[in-house]
C-alpha cells in the first residue's frame, strides 16, 4: 500500500484517534505542543534542566 493509498483509507486524525482509543489513552498524548509565550519557553526549558536533558 503506497502512502498515497494509506491516506484514502485512513485520515491521519482519524488514526490517532484509533491508537488512542486502542491504547485506553487520550489522543493530546500523540501531540506536540508548540511554544509561544516566553513563560512557556522559560518552563521548558526549567523541566528539561530538572529532568537531565542536555541542550546541544
């Protein structure tokens, strides 16, 4: 099945809400959140300090 014929079968949203459903989760899990407020950046970037991750 080409990626073409994938989507006429399956609408991607529709699919995430499928691998939710399945997995008992909600579907906000599969998502990624885009930053826009400096607040937002500022506790980023606190978390990822917290939580070990290393900035390159």
């Amino acid at each position: 099945m080409t990626q073409e014929e994938f989507y006429v079968v399956f609408e991607p949203q529709d699919l995430m809400k499928l691998f939710a459903s399945t997995l008992g989760v909600l579907i906000e899990l599969f998502t990624v959140p885009i930053l826009s407020e400096p607040r937002e950046y500022e506790a980023a970037e606190y978390w990822m300090y917290e939580l070990g991750v290393e900035l390159d």
